[in-house]
C-alpha cells in the first residue's frame, strides 16, 4: 500500500507561481516528497514521458507544451499515493475538475478548447495514473541517488 507516484508542475504552473502552493497541498495530506527538480526538458525527453499517447493526435501538443518552459518534478511517497495523488489534482480536463481539486482552484480550460486553440493542454499538473506508470516515470525522471527516505512526522499518526 506505499507506493510512490510522480508529479509535475507543468510550465503553465511553473510560470503563474503555483508551485509553493501545490507542494503545499500535497504535504498537507501527508505524501511526503522523496525527490524534487526543476528541468527544462527536451522534446526527445517529453516523448518518451508521453509514450503511452504517441499514436493520439494530441500527442504533438503534449510534446510542444511540456517543452516551453521549466517544470517542477517531484515523488511523493505514501499510503495510496498514486490514487491520492490524481485525486488532489483532480480531472485531466480543469473544467470538469471539483472545487478543492488543484486544477479545480487554479484552472478552468477544457482539453476540448486547449486541442482546437492548439494550447497543448494546459492543465497545471501531471500525475501519475498507475502504480506502473508511477514506477516507469519515476525511473524516467529520477535517478536512484536522488530519491530519499526519511520520516516525517505523518508516518507516525499514519504507518
């Protein structure tokens, strides 16, 4: 049941300074942060990260919009983390996600608007959406060296 899943403040979050305010959210539930960077990926990068929608003719947009700025890439660790994770984010499209959602809060475009403008989905946030794909982008992202343990006080009143 812990479990560790992969985040990323995508450059429209990076750019609007959410990032303080969405690691703040995701310490307030308890997933503690084993790892952290801020990259400036390569298209080369971004296509390997989005791999599962290469054949989705949003795949380019992913890639172009991934790619314009600096991102912010963390591991959280935790009970459920991976569920936890897409669920404080909320839905992939910010207009269907609930108030209290991080997309919910700071963002309101639909991917049905963000594909016919060509906006390459800018949705704030990426997480994980599966244990498998949580282990396959951490491994992407992170090198064994930069991931950390350590306790927090959480795992005391949690684990």
């Amino acid at each position: 049941m812990i479990e560790r899943s992969l985040v990323i403040v995508k450059p429209d979050g990076v750019e609007r300074g959410l990032v303080g305010e969405i690691l703040r959210r995701f310490e307030n539930t308890g997933l503690k942060i084993v790892g952290m960077k801020m990259v400036w990926i390569d298209s080369k990068f971004a296509e390997e990260h989005y791999k599962a929608h290469k054949s989705k003719p949003f795949f380019r947009e992913l890639v172009e919009f991934i790619t314009e700025g600096p991102v912010v890439a963390f591991a959280v660790e935790g009970v459920h983390a991976v569920e936890n994770a897409r669920r404080l984010v909320g839905s992939t499209s910010p207009h269907e996600a609930a108030p209290g959602t991080i997309r919910g809060d700071f963002a309101h475009l639909s991917m049905a608007y963000a594909s016919k403008k060509g906006l390459g989905g800018k949705n704030l946030i990426h997480a994980s959406g599966s244990k498998k794909e949580a282990d396959d982008e951490i491994k992407l992202w992170f090198k064994k060296g930069e991931l950390h343990s350590y306790t927090t006080v959480h795992e005391k009143h949690v684990f």
